[in-house]
C-alpha cells in the first residue's frame, strides 16, 4: 500500500506530465490528433464530440493512462532490479512503444498517413516516457541486480511474438465474422504491411516481458504470465484503443475486444516460456 507521502509524490508527478501533454495535445492545434476517415465515415462521433468536451475527456483519458502506469510501475519495481528513476523511465518508455506501435496501427490498417501516425506515436512516447521518468523519482526504490540470468531471452521474446500474432489474427478475424460492423476497429491483417505491424508488436511485447520477468511480482509462471499479458501489456495495450470511445458512438465493445485477444496472445507465449524454463529448471 501506498503511504501518503508516496501519494502525494506520485499525484504531483501525474499533474506534471498532464501539464506537458496538454501543451503537446491541447494547446498546439497542430498536434491533436485527427482521427482516420475511415473511421469517421462508418461510424457515428460520440457524445463527447457531439457536446464539445473531447478536450476535457482527453484530459481524463491521459490521466486515467497515468494513474494505471503508476499502480503498475509501482508492483514491478519492488523487485525489479536498478535505479528508482531509470526504471520510471524505462517502464514509460515500455508502455510509450506499444503506443507508438498502435499508432502505426492505423496507417497499416486505417488508412491513415505515415507521417501523421510517426508524429502521433512520438509525441505519445514522449508523454508517456516522461510520466514514468517523473514516477519514478517520486516513487520509484533502487534494487540491487541479481546474479541469476534468464533462460534463453531470445526464446521468450519469439513466443511472444508468436502468441500475439497468432491469437489475434484468429481472433480478430472470428470476432469481425460476428461483428462484421466493427470489423475496421478489430485490425484483421490481410495484407504483408499489416502482419509486420502486428509481428513489431509482438516483438516489443516479448522483449517487454524479458526486461521485466524479474520484476513481476509471482513465482508462480503462470501467475507471472498473467500479470504481465493481461496486465502490464494488456492494460496498456486495450487503454489505447479505449480513446476511440472518445471519438466515436457504440465502439467500446470492439476496442476491449481487440485489446482482450491482443493480451490473450502475449499471455498464451509467456505462458510457453514459463513452461519451457520450468521444466529447463527441473531437468538441468
């Protein structure tokens, strides 16, 4: 639990980085971001829209994103082995990709520029790599390195890789034969570009999972498996595709369900490492 001193650090920390992300987001007009065409010919704008108080949701959006970094950041670094305020850094940074990632997301399946999402995801990285910086001063605790390696990285990060694409190609393209409608918010990969998208994702995941497997706060693998895939990734990962709520009517279903499947992949290849080394463990 947290004290209240930590409280207080951690909430200053917070309002800061909302300060910079309402410079970058809010107050220049040329870097709000615009949603893709696409989507706004097929689906209706959202009451926030419609009532004029996106920018307000947005503000909240960004905090609620912080707030869920914090908790999660908080839970690793007690056993995550380095300096409070690098691993702040590193873990914004972390969870700044995936965003970067999902932003290229909509130019390989949206239609979007690549320009326009490069610029997105950037700026999303530099919020995100400095809200965790600014947590991990506030909060963050220095951990000594341990001796003990894991077994065979490369491995763990190729199964996730693999789990996330698989499950989700499967998935997305089950889910838009029920909701042919959402079928656009689900990223069903038809073409080389979008698989590639998908397959950097999952790269980044498993390389995620690697650099924090020390810090997850189980023995158990998979406990550690479901932590990581359904809550550090799978937060993080489902909380950016939340922000279309924002912008469009009826699509919350859609955006949960393409963050569920994604978490449901990292989890089932994390899951085949943990098996993998355990039994390693027991049979070396």
């Amino acid at each position: 639990m947290w004290k209240s001193r930590e409280i207080a650090r951690a909430g200053a920390a917070i309002i800061a980085t909302l300060v910079v992300a309402a410079i970058l987001r809010l107050v220049l007009p040329a870097f709000d971001y615009f949603p893709p065409e696409k989507l706004v010919r097929n689906f209706e704008r959202s009451w926030f829209v419609a009532s004029g108080v996106r920018r307000a949701a947005m503000f909240g959006y960004t905090m609620v994103a912080l707030v869920l970094m914090a908790v999660f950041f908080d839970i690793i670094q007690r056993r995550w082995p380095g300096r409070g305020s690098i691993k702040g850094l590193a873990f914004g940074t972390f969870l700044g990709i995936v965003w970067s990632i999902g932003f290229l997301s909509g130019w390989a399946f949206l239609e979007t520029t690549l320009r326009a999402e490069l610029l997105n995801g950037i700026l999303d990285l530099l919020i995100l790599a400095i809200g965790g910086w600014l947590i991990g001063l506030a909060i963050g605790r220095d951990v000594p390195r341990p001796e003990r390696r894991h077994w065979r990285p490369w491995l763990g990060v190729l199964l996730v890789a693999l789990g996330f694409v698989v499950v989700h190609t499967s998935g997305s393209r089950f889910l838009a034969s029920l909701f042919p409608s959402a079928a656009d918010l689900l990223l069903v990969p038809m073409t080389l570009t979008q698989i590639a998208v998908l397959l950097g994702l999952g790269l980044w995941a498993g390389a995620m999972f690697i650099a924090l497997r020390a810090g997850l706060p189980f023995n158990n693998g998979v406990a550690q498996a479901a932590f990581f895939g359904f809550g550090v990734f799978g937060h993080s990962w489902t909380w950016f595709h939340i922000f279309f709520v924002i912008e469009f009517a009826g699509v919350l279903y859609a955006v949960v369900l393409v963050g569920l499947i994604g978490a449901t992949g990292v989890f089932a290849g994390a899951l085949a490492y943990e098996a993998l080394a355990r039994r390693r463990r027991y049979s070396g």
